[in-house]
C-alpha cells in the first residue's frame, strides 16, 4: 500500500513480480465479473421496460377505452391487472437493481484492491532525473492558462446576464398581481389603463354567437332561444329523441353548443373536466382535465358539485371553470391553451358562478367571502391568451348568479348581481355604468332582460325592474319594486316583452307584469326545478327535477300548458336549445331532442 | 521490468477504465431506480378497487445524541491523523486511515457529517434565513479548519471520505504541469464563491446536491450524479485526487488556512539533497522548486509586473462585479421560489402549454400568486447584492492567485506547498534522507557507517 520503494530487495523482485502477476489476473476476473453483472442487467432493464404496460400505453389505451364505454366490468378488470402487473415489473426491478448493483460494488471493490496490489508490487524504484527545468511558475504558459480561466469565468457569467434579460421583474409582477386578483384586497382598474385586447377580425360574428348556445343561458345569458322547437318528446318511447350518450363525469352545468360540437363539464374530487361530444350523433370526441389531479382538501356539498358551472365558448376555444378555482381554455381539439388559477375561494357553498363571453372577451365574475372583506370582482380576460383586460372590484359578498350581456343604445352592459347590488359594466374598460340596490341574502338566480329593462329577484328580498339607462345610483330613480306572490331562490328568471316569470325550487311559478306592476297568474307544478327556463317566442321551456319539461305560453292571461317533454331522469341543468334542437343534461346522460325525429 | 510491465500496465488501465464507466452507467440506472422510491414514488392506483392504503408513516431521525458523538469521532481521526503523518511520518498507517475515512465516514454515515456541507449552513445562518446554527454543525465545520490552521491540511488525507476514496483508487498518476492546474483550481474558487450564494440566500445547497461520491456512499441517487462521481473516479486514477485539487470548495477555505500553519508536513527530516524523488512521487503536485532553480528575474522588472497585477486586481473586481449584477436574474432561478413563480407566472399570462405538478400543487394551497411573486422578489433582491459579491470575489481570487503566483518565495530544498499539500506522506517513502534517518533508528550500527545525505546520488 505504500509508495515505490527506494530500495528494492533484489532477492524478493521474483517474488513481487509474481505477486503482481496473479493480482492482476484476479483484477481481470473482477472487470469480467463487473462486466457480465452490468450486461445481465441491461439485458433485463430493455426487456422489461419493453414489456412495461405503463410505458407502452397499454392502459392508457384502456382507460380512454373506459371513457367511452364506463360500464365495461371485463375493460375494469384488464386495467387492474395491467395496473398490478405494472407494480409487480416496478418491484422486481427494484429488488433485482439492488441485487445486481450490490454484486457491482463488491466487483469493483477487488478489482480496485487487486489494481493497487498489482501496481505497488509491480513498481519499480523512482529514480533522479536530473535538475529541475530552471524557470518561474509565472511564465507565459501560466499567464495564458490563467488569462483563459478569467476569460471563461467572465464569459459563463456573460451568458448568464443575457439570459437575464429574459427573467421576470417578481417585484413589479407582485405589484400587478396586486392589481390582477392574487391580492385579497383588491382595487378597482383604472378605465384609462386597462390593456385592450387586439381585435381578429376572423373573430366569429355577432350572429353566428347568436346562432350558437355560447354560454349558460344561450347568446348573453338570457334565456332566450331563436327558432322553433317541439313541445313533446319521451326518451323512453324515444318520441323526437334524436339519439342519448352516457355523460362521462357527473355535474350541473348546462350543455354549451357551437356549431357540431355540444360541451360539457363534469367532475369528482379527483378529476375536473370539459368534455366535447357531436351534435349529430352524441359521440364522445373528448374529455379535457381541468386543473390539479387531486382538489387539495376542498370539500364541496353534494348540492354543488365538482363542476356546478357551464363551460363558455368564444368559436375557438372553449373555456371551463370550476370551483378549485381553477379555469383553463381548451381549443376545439381538446388541448389546453391557457389556464389560470385564483386559487381557493371563499365560498360557502362553492363557486358556481358561470363564464359568459362578449365582444372576444371572457368575463369571470369572482363574488367571494363577505362584501367587507373586499374579496370580490369582476374581470375580463383575453379569451386567445388569458390576459387580464380589465378587473374591477365589486362592493359584494359571495354570489352565484351569472352575469348577463344585454344592448342598450349606448352600447353593451354587462349586467351582474350580488348582495345587495345590481351592477352594470362598461364590457370593454370594467367601468361601473349604474348599480341599483333590492337585492340580498344569497344571490343565485340570474338576472333576465326585455324591452331596456332588467329584472332581477331573489328569496327574502324584492323583484327589481331596473331601466338600463342610467348612471351612478339608479335605486331612487330607474329602478321599481315590483310585488310577486313567490321569488326565486336558485332559478334564473326569464322575460318575455314586459312579463317576467319567476320560478322556485319548490315548484311554483309565476307571471308578473311589470307594465301593470300586477302578477298575471301563479302555477304549482309537482317535481321542484333547479334548472332555469328558456323562452322561444312566447313560449317557455321549463324543465323540473324529475325530467320533465312543461312548456307554456308566456303571453296569455293564463297558465296554458303547451306541451310536456320526458327523459326519464333526473334534470337539474338548464337545457340549451340551438336551431330546433334541445340539449337536455339528465343526471347521467345527455339527450338531444329534435321534431326531426319521429316517434317510433 | 519497466520494458515489460508497461504494455500489460496500458492494459489494465484500458480494462479498468472500461469496467468503471460500464459500472457507473450500470450504477446511474441502478441509483436513477432506486432514488425513484425516494423522490418520486410510485403513484397509487387511480381507480377504486377496495383496496385500503396503508397510513403513511415517518421514519425515525437518528438518535439525536450521535451529532455529539460525530463531532467527537472527527475530533479524534483529525487527531490521529496529525499525529500518524506530522509525527509517525508513516505512509502506510496513513493509508488505513483513507481506508477507516472512507468506510466510517463514507459507507457506515453515508457522507454526513460532512464539513465540505456544512459550510452551506454556516452561510445559511450568516445570511439572516431565520437558520439557527447548530452548535455541533459549527465544530464540524471549523475543526478541519483549525486543524488545517495549525497543522496543514490532515483533513484530507485521513478523514475526509471524499477525497480518500479518490486516493484509494489513484493507480497511475500523470504529473499535470503547474500551468494546467493552477486555472483549472480556480473552479474550486468559483464553487464556493456559488455555494456561499446560493446557501446565504437561502436557495440551496449546491455542495449537498451536486456532491459526487455521496451516491456511491448511499448506493442510490441521481443518476447524472452517480454517473459523474464514477468518472470522477476513473479520472482519479490517473489524475490524483480530481475533486480535491479541482472542484472542493471547502478544500479554498483549507488551503488559505494552511498557508500559517507551523506545524506542517516536511518531506526530509534533515538538509534536502535535490533528488527531486519527492517531485515524482506527489500525485497532486504540490512539491515546490527550490528558489535558486526558479530563477531570478531584475528587482525592477519584478516590481513593476507586481505593481501592475495590483492594478490589474480592482479592474478585474468591479469587471466581474458588474457582470454578476447583470447576471442577477439568471442566477437567482437557481432558488426554488423563483423557479415555480416563473411556472406559475406563465400559467397566468398565457405562456404556459400545460400546468404542471408544481404549480398545480401550488394552487392548491389556496396562496395567491401575488405572495409567491413577493417571496420571488425577495430573493431576487438577495441576488441583486449577492451576485455582483460573487463576481467580486472572484475577480480577487483570480487577481490574489496570479499575484500570490508572481511574488517570488525563499526555499532552501523542495518543499511541500502547504496550501496544496494534502498531507499524505507520500514523499517520505520517496526520501532518501528519510529512509536513512529510518534505518538509523532501526539500526544504530547502521549510522555509524554512514553519513546522512552520502548517497544522494541513489
């Protein structure tokens, strides 16, 4: 183990050559043993990551299987044992790495003890070589080798400080945030700054967004469907049933239409999603996860849900939000585009508000926690890129209505409720237009609009007839009370010229006008509904728990049931109806009703 | 014998060199698989099967009273490493100490304690991160030191396990010319220019992860690592001990210490005979010329290249200085904050494809982005101050290294360099002088034969 010797013993140089000889064969052995390990090894490794069912896609393959066919017992039992198999391959590995890897070290130790023996025993005597080279260390050859060390340090940190240029400013991003939602405390946007986002003029039109079924409630969230529609259908009979699909994830949200494409959103504690089916057929075409895997300790009630709002779309893309609060754009082929998260909201019951598109924005309206708390906003978002436009803080607590787009001569409002404010915006700057108070205790239903006025109405407070053409605080001065024998607690209300109807969940409803401040007719009707109704000309569509659509005209004196729709389960999402078709959520599956179709 | 021995010899090396990079290949996947288990678990199954997850459970710490009793095992191998090379001057009691380093603190503690880390907490504690510095990681790092202070760098050869494990496989070594080593050891001075950075701004901990032999140590960890301390291994036996001389941030700290040191090691007991034996048989290079062999330059041409590398010293400062202030940004995505502030700033403003593990588990919290962006600020305002400092740093270390270089020193007879002596005791076995001191003591009879340096010619 020592250095050369000096002296050697002639005698032993025999000796020590052979002691040298056979170390370096054991050495030999030692490599060969090292090498025919790590062979065996490698061997192992490609044929079972081959043979991997993870790595293969086996049951990736599968699980996009069971999507499609959920009920599939003999499918569930094959990603089991794949799923088994792919832990026992992992295991077996691991175990036989640790075999193999402990072999090495010991190789390695004797070809390394054996090495050295050979080298000590076959050393021969250092020997002087003469006088040193005279010369200093700091000649020329130092001098470069230094100069070329200082050259590479200086130019690594060079590379560095051009890649800086490109790193965020997080004191100045902090400040945005400030301004943007991440603060709890948030400040109303400057008008005269928001950012405007850039106008494509490929953008769908107004009239093709009229032709669709963009958002919850149809084109500016109002109810209101354009065309005609039959008034009797039976899923079971399968009368105007134009075809029905298995829903792949449970939820409230209402169906979302553009053009051949129906959206969904549905979601469990372990996964979120929007989902796309075809108009013609009902065929699944995909399903996109929203968000983090697992939703982190939030606990919703089962009345909400893990996907209580409507996805939204732009023609493009198509936007989802659910309460973890996280919301993600998806283009038309399933691909996330952009995502953004506001993380955990303070909401009783869980977010549940719905997105609403107008003019290539998207508007998130974010009502949280207590209205002291100044948790609260409305935002708009670049639909292409997920920019902020414009965020303006709302004076309210948490609520779960859906703002609404209506026209006035002066141009569009957005129109959103709260506790205790109806609140008009400036949909292009966030600017506030005029706010109205009435309103109270937990605002759910959505406002309606007919004729340049807004009605909204919620349980324990007053139904609101507001002009839209005001400014500041319209309470004392466009906006009236109006007296109704019921008020909604959850459903949307709908108008029709100046009537209004109002709907509770536990099955009354009613007719109020509001030219003659009178109620025109009151109706029980068994079931209870949750979702909200659609007006097609005068006639409403108005969909109970049980299934059941009662279809009534909005302009007679009295209650006249038109016609009755069934599908046989349970509805809590309002229906989306699109060029003669109604798109009916049951409670695990989509139907698609259509005149078209005959009865069989 | 030389003649036949040296093809066979080539062979070996070729056969060694082979089987390491095959074994740390073979080790780099075996590592890779087995960290896996650690890192990144295997993910439970994703559909319901009435299965029921065991409780996670936390693995116990080790006995907390072992720190007092670590502290003590290194006050003692520091001890009995000096005595057995500064006193015993015995080569091969030294050798079983690298072994006993390697097995106790390598294998047997799996590379902790570690004094090369534990500059990192000092640093951590030192730039005000809330760290409370304990009293046991203190000593473990300023025992080598003092030691080093007094009695040149013994650290090295008989405790550190890092550096013994490079010197227990050193087979052949190549005698790398000063010009050559003198730069590539400024990398040392860069590293721990770096880790002193990111440790006091409390971003991580570049020694630990980037620690070679560790992996080997613990018989898992990142492949890349595993795979990088097994050529550094090969490289090792040819290339005495290539993480010490070059890379060691902690061996910047010894080196400056050791220049005081009084007791030291020195390679003849008596007067040096010019043999040069010594020179051949320091794998590391740290043997010194005698002055009359360096030459002589005129006093003014001296001063004048003196006076202008100490110009040159601030120019090189500020240039660095400058460079590490615009370097800034980059620097401080080394921090896990600023990295996931990156992510999540790009989820927000549209230049992300997808979100990711990180960011989807920091939404989750429930913290808005605005405090993420705040803490990411705050440590890149620690940078803002820390990086031109490290550019300074380093324009000193580069400027002190060539004018250390430059000042011409008095020595009678070769001498261990004591800032790079790694005081194994190499050249005593190659010292004529020593070997007839040795066979004096041995044999009284013997040195009344002989006076001491007669056969400096051997």
């Amino acid at each position: 183990m020592t250095s050369a010797p000096i002296h050697l013993d002639l005698q032993s140089d025999n000796g020590r050559r052979q002691r040298a000889r056979c170390a370096r064969r054991i050495g030999y052995v030692a490599g060969g043993f090292i090498l025919l390990v790590a062979a065996i090894m490698l061997v192992t490794i490609v044929r079972e990551e081959q043979d991997n069912p993870l790595t293969a896609g086996t049951i990736d393959n599968l699980k996009s299987s069971l999507i499609a066919d959920g009920t599939n017992e003999s499918l569930k039992d094959s990603i089991r044992q794949a799923d088994q198999r792919v832990r026992e391959v992992y295991f077996h590995r691991r175990t036989f790495l640790m075999h193999g890897a402990w072999l090495m070290l010991g190789g390695a130790l004797v070809l390394a003890v054996s090495m050295k023996l050979a080298a000590n025993w076959g050393a021969s005597a250092y020997t002087p070589t003469g006088p040193a080279p005279a010369g200093h260390r700091w000649g020329l050859a130092m001098k470069i080798g230094m100069a070329a060390m200082t050259v590479i340090l200086g130019g690594l940190l060079a590379a560095l400080a051009t890649s800086s240029s490109r790193a965020i400013r997080f004191a100045d991003a902090a400040r945005a945030a400030a301004d943007d939602g991440g603060d709890s405390k948030i400040k109303t946007s400057n008008p005269a700054t928001t950012t405007v986002a850039a106008i494509d003029p490929t953008a769908p039109s107004d009239e093709e967004f009229a032709r669709n079924w963009p958002n919850f409630r149809g084109p500016g969230a109002a109810g209101i469907a354009i065309g005609d529609y039959p008034i009797e259908w039976n899923a079971a009979s399968e009368k105007n049933l134009l075809w029905r699909v298995p829903i792949a994830q449970s939820g409230k949200g209402s169906p979302v239409i553009w053009n051949d494409r129906v959206f969904l959103t549905g979601g469990t504690s372990d996964r979120r999603e929007v989902a796309c089916y075809d108009a013609a057929t009902g065929a699944l075409k995909w399903a996109c996860p929203i968000g983090a895997k697992v939703s982190a300790g939030l606990e919703l009630n089962e009345a909400t849900g893990y996907a209580p709002a409507s996805p939204a779309t732009d023609g493009r893309r198509v936007f989802a939000m659910v309460p973890t609060g996280e919301l993600a754009a998806v283009d038309f082929n399933g691909k996330v585009v952009w995502s953004k998260n506001f993380g955990k909201l303070a909401n009783l019951y869980g977010h549940a508000t719905s997105l609403v598109v107008s003019g290539g924005n998207l508007i998130v309206q974010l009502d949280q926690g207590q209205a002291k708390e100044n948790l609260s906003a409305i935002m708009a978002l670049d639909a292409a890129t997920g920019k902020p436009i414009w965020k303006t803080a709302r004076p309210v607590g948490a609520s779960w209505s859906t703002p609404m787009i209506v026209k006035s001569p002066a141009g569009p409002q957005i129109i959103a409720l709260g506790d205790p404010w109806v609140m008009a915006y400036d949909p292009t700057t966030g600017a506030e237009l005029w706010r109205a108070t009435g309103l109270g205790g937990e605002v759910t239903p959505s406002p309606a609009f007919a004729a340049g006025t807004v009605y909204a109405a919620v349980e324990r407070a007053d139904l609101l007839a507001i002009r839209i053409d005001g400014k500041g605080d319209v309470s004392k001065t466009h906006a009236k009370k109006l007296e109704a024998d019921i008020l909604p607690d959850i459903v949307s209300l709908a108008a029709y010229n100046d009537r209004v109807l109002l709907v509770s969940t536990g099955g009354s409803v009613t007719l109020v006008d509001s030219k003659l401040a009178k109620t025109v007719w009151t109706q029980d009707i068994e079931g209870g509904f949750n979702a909200s109704p659609v007006v097609a000309g005068s006639r409403a569509y108005l969909t109970d728990l049980k299934g059941v659509t009662h279809i009534f005209d909005l302009a007679t004196p009295a209650f006249k049931e038109l016609g009755r729709g069934e599908v046989g389960q349970e509805v809590a999402a309002t229906p989306a109806m699109v060029a003669g078709r109604i798109y009916i959520r049951g409670h695990h599956e989509l139907f698609c009703i259509a005149a078209e179709r005959g009865a069989k | 014998m030389m003649g036949e021995a040296r093809p066979s010899r080539l062979r070996i090396v070729w056969a060694i060199a082979a089987a390491f990079s095959v074994f740390t290949l073979i080790a780099g996947s075996t590592g890779n698989a087995l960290a896996g288990d650690r890192v990144e678990r295997f993910p439970a199954p994703d559909f319901r099967s009435g299965h029921v997850m065991p409780t996670l459970t936390t693995t116990q710490g080790p006995w907390a009273g072992w720190q007092e009793i670590d502290v003590v095992v290194l006050a003692v191998f520091l001890v009995v490493a000096a005595w057995l090379v500064l006193k015993k001057r015995s080569r091969r009691a030294t050798f079983w100490m690298t072994v006993l380093a390697v097995a106790y603190f390598g294998f047997w503690k799996k590379g902790c304690i570690c004094p090369v880390g534990s500059l990192q907490n000092v640093a951590l504690a030192a730039g005000g991160n809330g760290y409370s510095l304990p009293w046991t990681v203190s000593l473990v790092f300023l025992l080598p030191l003092l030691f080093s202070l007094f009695v040149g760098r013994v650290f090295c050869s008989g405790v550190c396990p890092l550096g013994a494990i490079q010197d227990l496989v050193l087979y052949k070594p190549i005698h790398l010319p000063a010009w050559i080593e003198t730069p590539l050891g400024m990398i040392a001075w860069a590293y721990l220019g770096l880790a002193v950075l990111f440790a006091a701004t409390g971003s991580d901990f570049l020694v630990c992860r980037y620690d070679p032999f560790v992996g080997l140590f613990r018989m898992s960890g990142p492949s890349h690592m595993i795979i990088f301390g097994g050529v550094l291994l090969v490289l090792s036996m040819f290339i005495g001990r290539v993480y010490c001389r070059f890379l060691c941030p902690y061996s910047v700290l010894l080196r400056m210490l050791a220049i005081f040191s009084r007791t030291r090691v020195t390679i003849t007991p008596k007067a040096c005979v010019d043999c040069r034996l010594c020179e051949m048989s320091c794998p590391f290079g740290a043997i010194r010329y005698p002055s009359s062999v360096e030459g002589r330059r005129s006093p003014e041409a001296a001063r004048r290249q003196v006076a202008l590398a100490m110009a040159t010293v601030p120019v090189l400062m500020i240039a660095l200085a400058g460079l590490g202030y615009w370097a800034r940004g980059a620097m401080a995505r080394i921090d896990f904050t600023v990295r996931l502030a990156e992510k999540v700033y790009a989820e927000e403003h549209g230049g992300a494809r997808a979100a990711l593990d990180e960011t989807r588990a920091f939404w989750a919290t429930g913290q808005p982005a605005e405090q993420l962006y705040t803490a990411a600020a705050k440590t890149q305002a620690r940078f803002a101050i820390g990086a031109p400092l490290f550019g300074t740093w380093m324009g000193l270390a580069l400027g002190g290294r060539a004018l250390s270089m430059m000042i011409r020193r008095r020595r009678t007879g070769y001498t261990a360099d004591p800032a790079a002596c790694v005081s194994c005791a190499r050249c005593y076995e190659s010292c004529p002088i020593e070997i007839e001191v040795r066979q004096m003591k041995a044999d009284p009879s013997f040195a009344r034969g002989h006076a001491i340096g007669a056969n400096a010619g051997v």
